[in-house]
C-alpha cells in the first residue's frame, strides 16, 4: 500500500475572471473547488491511475471535512487526524485572464499540537514492510522543523520505501537515511549545491552528487524540457517533455512523482516508472483538471 502525508491539506478555490482591478468590485466567470496539498495531489492522481494509496495528514473544522468529502467522492481512501482547534485552510488562485499569469494566496493552516503530531506516528507505526510512504510540501511552523528527518529514522529498518519531495535544506537532511525517490526540478536542484543549471548534462552531475549523499532514485524535473532520473542501478535516463498545450502547472510535480510510483508498481522498473513520471507529470500540465489514466497513457505512445 501507498500513503501519502499532507500536513497541510486546503481547500484550492479557483477562480477566473476577464479582468482583475485592485480596489474595485470583481465579478467570476468561473469558481471551481479542489482538494488541495502536494500528498493529497498524488492519491488523487494515483487514484487516477489505479493504484490504490491512502491519503494521511491533519484537518481541522468545516473545511476539513468538505476536503475529505471531496476525496471520498473522488474514491480516494483517507485517515486522517482532526484537530481541536481552526479550520483547514482555504487557498485562493486568481486567473484573471487565459493569458494572465495566476495569483495564489496560501493561508497559514491551524496550528498542529503535539499530541497530534504523536498521533501521526502512532498511525505511522501501522506500516508495514513493503509499504510506501509520500511525504511532500512544507511543513507548517506549529510543526518541528525536521519532522520529515525524524519520521524517516522513526521508521528506519522497518522495509519501508519513502519518497520525498521538499525544497533545499528539508531535502538535504533526508539524504542520509536513504530515501526511495527524492524529486526536486532543476531549479532547487541548482539551489542546493549553489550553482547554476543550463542542460541535462549539468541536472544529471548534480542528481549523482544527491545519489551520493544517499537517494537511491533522483527524478529531477525541468519543466518543458523534459526530466533526468539518475536510477538505483546507477544509470541515467532522459526524456524531452511530450508535445502538448500548457494549461495548468499547478500539481504537474505532484503528478510526476504518483506517475513515477504507479509505473513502479506495475511494472518495478525504473526507467518504465520514469516514462510514467514524465507522461503523467505532463498530462496534468496539459489538463485543467489532474491526470487521468487515458490522458497518460495517450502520452506513453510518444514516447
């Protein structure tokens, strides 16, 4: 089995509209509600693939139950922890145009106690060899700053696969203790060993120097270039982004790293789960919506 941890999780209200005018009344042409959270992204895509995950993480209030009804809805599994206190946060993206870049506005979330958090690795322990662990996205300030490291060596030696997707120094800490898949792009790639990233040649030197400091598997995105996995076996594999019209890049990391799991778990090959990352990271690019199993599979005959 799969899980996914979202610590966060939101509720993603889109709205578009012809024109956006500070200081004035604005009308919507359109509002569409999501589910939203970097591990709730992968279930939801996961899902989408048919392979089976449960999405894990904290809610709180209305907000958080309308964020597990949708899942529900979607046939997604959750176990989720309630918190006492706040509601699950309502983040806001503005598309005033087809053309306008989007604004978002994040809220902060409530905040996590520490008795949750103790919760969270009670449920953790339920785990077994063989399983796969997701944890993904930021990690709020009511939180320990190195909960990702800490739950990885809470669940050291126990046959469990973890990947990880987080930026700089809450990725370079996890390295140590081996994780199954780390996915940065090229950009936080680039800033992790301070230097400057122009080709897949340079995205593949420094994806080693990560699978030197301990990923077994470094899946580096770089958006409509394509993507670099340098895998377990120590070989590299590149691909160039499939042909297709850029709707939407919000969730198109979230997508590459299920399409990746679930090309793993089909097939326990690691250049076929890169081909499954790449085609499915892209579908969701292409789609309003996040990948579903047609798109990516229309997408693997490209390639």
């Amino acid at each position: 089995m799969i899980y996914t941890v979202t610590f966060n999780p939101s509720l993603d209200y889109t709205i578009r509209m012809n024109t956006l005018e500070l200081g004035e009344i604005n009308r919507t042409e359109e509002e569409v509600i999501f589910p939203g959270g970097k591990g709730i992204n992968v279930s939801i895509v996961l899902k989408n693939l048919g392979t089976e995950s449960t999405a894990m993480g904290f809610l709180a209030g209305f907000t958080g139950h309308e964020i597990e009804r949708l899942l529900k809805e979607k046939g997604v599994k959750s176990d989720f922890i309630y918190l006492n206190h706040g509601n699950s946060r309502i983040n806001v993206k503005i598309v005033p145009s087809a053309h306008a870049k989007e604004t978002a506005i994040n809220a902060r979330g409530p905040v996590i106690e520490a008795e949750k958090i103790q919760e969270l690795y009670d449920r953790l322990d339920q785990l077994k060899a063989g399983d796969m662990l997701v944890l993904s996205g930021s990690i709020p300030s009511s939180m320990p700053s190195d909960i990702y490291m800490d739950i990885m060596k809470h669940l050291e030696g126990r046959g469990i696969d973890i990947t990880v997707d987080a930026t700089r120094q809450l990725l370079a800490k996890v390295l140590p203790l081996h994780p199954f898949l780390v996915k940065p792009n090229h950009h936080e790639l680039a800033e992790l060993f301070n230097v400057e990233i122009r080709t897949k040649d340079d995205v593949e030197k420094y994806a080693r120097r990560m699978q030197e400091m301990g990923a077994r598997n470094v899946l580096v995105s770089m958006a409509g270039d394509g993507a670099v996995l340098v895998g377990e076996s120590g070989k590299a594999y590149r691909l160039d982004a499939p042909k297709g019209k850029l709707v939407n890049s919000v969730g198109a990391g979230d997508s590459m790293v299920a399409g990746f799991l679930a090309g793993w778990a089909k097939h326990q090959n690691e250049e076929e789960a890169f081909r499954w990352g790449v085609c499915t990271g892209s579908a969701s690019a292409f789609s309003s919506e996040l990948a579903s199993e047609k798109e990516v599979l229309a997408l693997l005959e490209q390639i």
